[in-house]
C-alpha cells in the first residue's frame, strides 16, 4: 500500500504499446488515496513513450487523469489524478 499518494511506475525498455497498457492498469487500479502516478520512461533512447504518455491520456481522454505533469527532470511525467 502506497502511503505518499504518489505511485512510481517505471517503463524503461519497454516498447511503447506496453508502455501505454501498464499504465493504463496503473491508473485503473489505483486507489482513492492515490493522487499523482509518476512515471519514470527516460529520454536518452528518444521520446516515444513521452509522446505516446501526452496523446494517449492528455487532452480530457482518461477521465481520471486531471492534468499531466512534467517531472523533476524530462524523463518523469506526471499524471495528476487529483489535487493533494
């Protein structure tokens, strides 16, 4: 059980497609007490998951995200679930 509220998922060396369902089972599991899922997908091997992450749940298409966040540094994006 996560007691931060932040739930880290990390997608390095997978191909995009799995990136984007791991995620997706990420953010349908989460709990109420979850408000942001950080997810770690690097960028010295491109930007692809980063991209696929914005048009896959940015924009209003997963009703349970809020708004996507940059993280600490351009390999983290964050998916706000709701305001801490």
């Amino acid at each position: 059980m996560e007691l931060t509220g932040i739930v880290e998922l990390d997608v390095h060396g997978m191909r995009t497609e799995e990136a984007v369902d791991a995620i997706q089972k990420k953010i349908n599991n989460a709990k109420n007490n979850i408000y942001r899922i950080r997810i770690i997908h690097g960028y010295h091997g491109g930007v692809r998951i980063k991209t696929a992450i914005r048009e896959e749940f940015g924009y209003g298409r997963e009703p349970k995200i809020l708004r996507i966040a940059p993280g600490q540094n351009d390999g983290i994006t964050e998916l706000i679930l709701r305001e801490y």
